[in-house]
C-alpha cells in the first residue's frame, strides 16, 4: 500500500465502513461522517481505498456504487468473487459468501466478478 497523507476526512470515511454492518453508498457514509466533505472528496478517499485494497466496490443492479471494507483479503490477493445481496426494501447491500465460479472460453482469464441479487432481505422477508 502506498504512504498516504491522513485527513480527518479519511479517517472519518474509514471509519464508517469499518464500522458499518453492510456495504454503504456514498450518500450513507456522507450522511455518517461528521467532517465537511464534499461530494468529490468522499469519492476520491473511496476510489483511493480501493486502489490501496482497503475497500472493495459493488456496483448494484441499481447503477449505484457500495463499498465494503475487505475482510477476507490478504495483501496482493483480493478475493471478491462472490455475489451480492441488495434489499429493494431497506436498501442494505451485503456480501454473500459463496464463491463465484465463472466458466470463460480458452484464453480468458478472471480478475474481477461484479454479481448482485436483489430481493428481500431476511429481515425485511420476516
């Protein structure tokens, strides 16, 4: 991971994915932090995470991004192939821990699986 300067911003964006029991959008972790962020400096912290491998990006059924903090991965490895979960009632979005195999043609290789399922989620299917 690169040596990256700390901000408050940072810090408090961390912080609420750490925290978080579910993958959050930008608009969830903007509505958590306490320290004035704009719309772009969230983005930037959240794009920065990814790269760093800190955090992992979901793209919902929906066009809208998630992120979650990596909990499984190791340095260098990243395993994200795995299928999400998005309720359309409360709007949680969470990872699944099944793995994802994906059968490619000759020639092909995998570096990234993106798969959401949305529904309803236990609580909201009570």
């Amino acid at each position: 991971m690169k040596k990256r300067r700390n901000t408050a911003t940072q810090t408090a964006v961390l912080a609420s994915l750490q925290e978080a029991e579910s993958a959050l959008s930008h608009e969830m972790i903007q509505e958590k932090i306490t320290a004035k962020a704009d719309r772009t400096t969230i983005y930037r912290i959240l794009n920065r995470f990814c790269d760093d491998g800190l955090v992992h990006r979901i793209v919902a059924d929906d066009g809208k991004q998630y992120f979650a903090i990596c909990s499984e991965c190791e340095a260098n490895d990243h395993r994200h192939d795995h299928f999400h979960f998005r309720c359309l009632n409360c709007d949680k979005v969470e990872c699944l821990d099944q793995e994802v195999s994906v059968n490619l043609p000759t020639g092909y290789r995998t570096t990234n699986f993106n798969g959401v399922v949305s529904g309803y989620c236990r609580a909201c299917n009570a």
